[in-house]
C-alpha cells in the first residue's frame, strides 16, 4: 500500500469543510493525486482516510462506494479498495473533479452504447403494432417538450424505455437502467450540464420511424450516430477545460 505523504496531509489541512459527499469526492480526488496513488495502488483504510479527510468513516465509505460504482476503485475485504483507474488532471489546466467526471461518463458510455445499439435494432425486428405505436407516440411527446424549452430528460427516459421494452429481451432495460442509475447517483449534472445531449433530440423522429418501418440496420445506425455524438461532446467538455 503506497503511503499518505506529509505533502497530502498538508494540503488538506488547508481543504474547505466538506459538507456534502461531492465534497468527500472532490477532496479525495485531490488527495489521491497529491499522494501520487497509481493504478493497482492500495488506498488507506477508511479510518485513516477519515482521520486526514476530517469526517467521518461513514462519508468515506460513501465516497467510495460512489468510485467503485464508476470503476475508479475495486473493494473486497481481502485486498481492501484499490485503484482502478488514473485520477491525474493530465493537464494542468485541467481540473481534477471534471476529468474524473468525464471519464466515468465515457466508461459508462462505452458500456451503454452496445447495449442501446442491439436494443434498438430488436425492437425494429420483434415490437408489436402497440408497441411500435407507443415508441412514436414518446417520441412526439419528447420533441414537444423539447421544442417548448421545458426539461425533456423525463420524455427521454420514457421514449428509451419504450424501446427497451419492444426489443423483446428485458435484461436490456435492466441492465441500462443500472448502469444510468449508478453514474446519476454520482453526477446528477454531468460536466455541469443537466441537458447534456440536447442536440440529439431532433434525431430521435428518424430513430422511432425506423423502428416503426421495422428496419433494423436504419434503427442501429441512427442509434449509435446519437450515441456516437453524445461522446464527441464529453470529449469536446474535455478539451475545453483543458483551455
């Protein structure tokens, strides 16, 4: 296990108090970055980091339990929580909270999109007549909210789930709503931005008419072109930050 140094206690004898479980993250981040914990690195016990954070070991674990649902750290009792993944700003200009952040958006990203692809395509092939008829009917109402300027994130997840629910398999909804549920929990503003995808929106007609056609290649492709410029923006997030 790669030990605190007095540099990392230093500084966070001059950290703000943390009052919320971003807070805990946020100073966790900066406190593994400090330390100079790399991949495969073992983090101090939670008592420890409770001790240096100044909160308590629930909010620790909290914290952590939070990075292991994004794949920052593993945890089991025998190896105890270890590093999974870089926390380094990469860049100096760069925040470290927000290069976090995004790249548990791309991991989770990565992992959804295959699944939103395949779902997609069988409910081209399987849906039935009413369920063909619902997946139009959510998208006309998410283009409505989207085109009064109102949040449309709720229409959205309910055009989704109306695919996932037409294609047949029901794991496919499961297995998105828990990936989605677990980076919510974390970041319910991804990069700041509650509406992060909105240019999509429109592309959703083309999406639902091919599912409602029943073609299949149309209903992947259009698919994975929103999938596909939802990252590009995380990626462009990233780039600007950096300045």
């Amino acid at each position: 296990m790669t030990e605190i140094s007095t540099s990392a206690d230093a500084m966070l004898s001059h950290a703000r108090r943390l009052e919320t479980g971003r807070d805990v993250m946020d100073t966790l981040a900066e406190l593994v970055e400090v330390a100079g914990l790399k991949v495969g690195d073992r983090l101090p016990p939670e008592v420890e980091l409770a001790r240096k954070l100044g909160v308590s070991r629930s909010k620790v674990r909290e914290a952590l339990m939070s990075w292991q649902k994004m794949g920052i750290v593993t945890r089991n009792k025998g190896a105890g929580t270890v590093l999974a993944a870089e926390v380094s700003r990469g860049a100096i200009h760069m925040p470290l909270t927000l290069k976090i952040e995004a790249e548990s958006l791309l991991r989770t990203h990565a992992v959804r999109r295959p699944l939103e692809i395949e779902a997609a395509r069988l409910a081209a092939r399987n849906a039935s007549d009413q369920q063909r008829r619902e997946i139009v009917a959510r998208m006309t109402e998410l283009l409505a909210v989207f085109e009064a300027r109102e949040d449309w994130r709720g229409s959205d997840h309910r055009f989704h789930h109306a695919i996932h629910e037409a294609s047949g398999n029901p794991l496919f909804g499961q297995f998105i709503e828990q990936i989605q549920r677990a980076f919510d929990s974390v970041y319910p503003a991804p990069l700041g931005k509650p509406q992060l995808g909105e240019s999509t929106i429109p592309m959703h007609r083309p999406l639902a008419e091919a599912i409602a056609a029943g073609d299949e290649e149309q209903a992947g492709r259009v698919m994975a072109e929103i999938l596909d410029i939802v990252a590009d923006e995380v990626a462009r997030e990233m780039e600007t930050a950096r300045g």
